[in-house]
C-alpha cells in the first residue's frame, strides 16, 4: 500500500523552499521518498533530454571507455600508497567544497551539504548506529581525487557509478553502449560472465572501476579506522549501482557480502534521495560529527 504523508521537517534541518503542498511517498518507516529531484525530475534518470544530462552523458562515454583492467591496477597501487596529503577527516570534508560531480543529474549542491543531508537523514531513521552516521558524512571523501591537491584526478577517474573490471560489464550499467570501444570488451580474459574471477570469490578479491569509492575504503582502512566491517563495505561499493539496485554480479559475492550488503541497501535510500534544496546548519551539528570521527578515527589521516 502506498501511503502519502507531508514532507517533515527534519530536527537541526531548515527547509529552505517548502515544496508547495507537495505530498511524499513513503517507501519504509521512518525517511520519506520525495517524488522528483532538485530539478523537478525522476532521480537516475539518465536518458532525459537537457543540457545537464547531456554532459551526464558524455562523462560516462569517456568513463566507460578508459576504466580497463589495467588501468584499475595502476591506480589502486598508484592511490593506495596515501603519500599525497595528511589531514584529518573534518579538513576533507571542507576541502572537498570546491569539488564539483559532473556525473550527478540530482545534485548540484557543494557535496557538503550531500554528506551533511545524508548522514542526517539516516540518523533521524537510526539513532542508536552511530557508525552509520559517520559512514554517511565520509562516503563521499574520495571525491577529493579530483581536487587539486591531489593532482586533478579527471572526473572520470573519480566519480559515477562503478563496476567491476575484469568481466563482462553488465547490461543494466548506466549508458553501458560506450563499453563498446574499451579495449577490455574484445579481450576474451576479460569479457565472460567470470573473467578472471571465480564464482562466490566475496567483493574483495574483485577490482571495481576506480573512483571515490575504493579510494576512501583504502584510506579508512589504511588509517586503522575502527569502522564495522559494514561501514567499510557501504563506503566501498555506495556507488556499484548494478548491484545493489539492479542484482548483477551477485554470483560474486560471499556470506560476509550478502550480509553487509543488507546496510548498503538501507544507506542508499539515504544517499539518493536526500539530495535536496534542505540546507543544515553546519555549525549545529558539526560538535556532534567531531565527536564520532574521533571515536572511529586517529586524529590525522594520510591520503
Ligand atoms: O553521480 C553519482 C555520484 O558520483 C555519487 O557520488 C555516486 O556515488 C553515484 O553512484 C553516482 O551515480
Ligand atoms: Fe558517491
Ligand atoms: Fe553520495
């Protein structure tokens, strides 16, 4: 059944155009579904016709081209080293105010009103998991690739959906067309069903398209994060679409993924449809983050 109820207000959270008298679809207790993104379209939506979504996507037609196999191991290595910055958790957040994600056709706010929404929705709906809150204000750290501390990484290197490389790319990955001219789509290692991977070999052992993800999974578990194995996991793979929403490449995942994949599917309700014109106010909740990232963090982190 659906129910419709008027949209709330948020406790710490001003709502700064109220949608006239618009009503929300309820999906689960607790966080209500807005039924349109900040542009007044459906969210994913990635075959409108508009400006915005036409540079939607020409980021994944060169996305889809460059994240091979190879290229995946190189920068995992690359990154995976975190001698580019030192800084705390608080800092990146800050830092990563000057990023922009071109590959987001519901977003255009600085991402820390993204990571601030997300992780207070959640914590409206969850009290008592804290970890889940911090999970929300960092899953989107990595995207600090792109800054110019960090060299610039290209957006493509950086943000959108991720998927395994190794294997097939499965049909259901947004504007899959343009795998067409990634060298991995003729290699006969690497365009199976399998690939290289084995069936239940657990998400660990695959490499997924580079990106925000797997770099702020490195970073937090390089850093000695005490984050459960949950969070680590919701960070790692917030953005592999395929499968969480759609089910693909599920025969590639172990008993600890099936289970950790359970949080993935509540925090992405949080993730995408909190994106909203809800501004917070930083300075009110900002005491309350500090004090989770020092309770899961040490004080200064290499990246
Ligand atoms: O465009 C968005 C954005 O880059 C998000 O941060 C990412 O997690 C999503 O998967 C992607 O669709
Ligand atoms: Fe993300
Ligand atoms: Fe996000």
């Amino acid at each position: 059944m659906t129910i419709l109820i008027p949209q709330p207000q948020f406790a710490g959270i001003e709502v700064e155009e109220k949608s006239s008298a618009k009503e929300e679809v309820v999906l689960d207790a607790g966080f209500l579904v807005p039924d349109a993104n900040a542009f007044g379209h459906n969210f994913r939506d990635y075959d409108g016709e508009s400006e915005r979504q036409a540079g939607v996507e020409t980021f994944y037609k060169i996305n889809h081209i460059n994240q091979t196999y190879h290229f995946v191991k190189r920068m995992r290595e690359e990154y995976g080293k975190l001698d580019k910055v030192e800084m705390s958790i608080w800092e990146c957040c800050e830092l990563l105010n000057d990023v922009i994600d071109e590959s987001d056709p519901d977003l255009d706010e600085p991402q820390i009103e993204h990571l601030l929404q997300t992780a207070e929705a959640i914590r409206q709906d969850y009290p008592n998991e804290d970890w889940l809150h911090l999970t929300a204000l960092i899953h989107d750290l990595g995207k600090v690739l792109h800054h110019p501390k960090f060299g610039e990484l290209p957006q493509w290197a950086v943000v959108g959906d991720t998927f395994p490389v190794g294997c097939a790319f499965d049909e259901s990955i947004v504007h899959h067309k343009y795998f067409e001219e990634n060298p991995d789509y003729n290699n006969p290692a690497y365009n199976t069903k399998f690939g290289v991977y084995k069936a239940g070999c657990g998400l660990d052992n695959v490499l997924m398209s580079w990106g925000h993800d797997d770099y702020m999974y490195l970073v937090a578990k390089e850093n000695k994060s005490t984050l459960p194995s949950a969070g680590l996991f919701v960070i790692r793979y917030h953005s592999f679409y395929a499968l969480h929403r759609t089910g693909a490449y599920k025969y590639l995942m172990n008993e600890e993924d099936e289970e950790n994949i359970k949080w993935l599917k509540i925090f992405n309700k949080y993730d995408l449809y909190s994106k909203s014109k809800v501004r917070i106010d930083v300075e009110k909740v900002k005491p309350y983050y500090l004090s989770l990232i020092h309770k899961y963090f040490p004080e200064k982190l290499r990246w």
